[in-house]
C-alpha cells in the first residue's frame, strides 16, 4: 500500500487501486494525468465531490474512456467509482 501527496505526474507509476479525494473542478482538469497512473482493469475511486457537481465529475472521466461503476452519496458529497480498461 502505498500514500502520496503528489501530482500524477510526479508518481511516474501504475496501480491496481487509486483514490482521490479533492474538489471537483481539480479532479477534472487532472482527468488525463490521473488515467495515467491507473494499470489496465485498475479501480479509480474519487471523492470530495458536491452531488451537484457529480455528473460533471462523470462525464469528464467517461470521455477519457473509463467506465463509471457507481455513485455513492452521504449528505451533499458523493464519490464515484470507475474501471480502466
């Protein structure tokens, strides 16, 4: 197990699990950098995500082709569940 506090692009790795938990707007500008750390078939798990925000967060990581799994909410905050492929 490993926990870092560093941009994808510094890691210069790929893992079988990867959970980010930061706002919204972050995590889709860094959709690209963060598919590049996944290994093929990896789980992404983000969080810290405002349910009105969720879709946006949805579809930014679909475009880039991964699989949306499901959406788990507690109160007003949500996090998404996606496959790589």
């Amino acid at each position: 197990m490993i926990f870092v506090n560093r941009s994808p692009e510094e890691l210069g790795e790929q893992f079988d699990v990867v959970v980010a938990n930061i706002l919204a707007n972050p995590l889709i500008e860094m959709a690209s950098q963060i598919k590049t750390t996944l290994k093929p078939n990896a789980t992404l798990i983000l969080s810290g995500i405002l349910e009105k925000q969720a879709s946006q967060v949805e579809n930014a990581y679909k475009a880039i082709g991964l699989s949306h799994i499901k959406t788990i909410q507690s109160g007003e905050w949500v996090s998404c569940l996606f496959t790589s492929s």
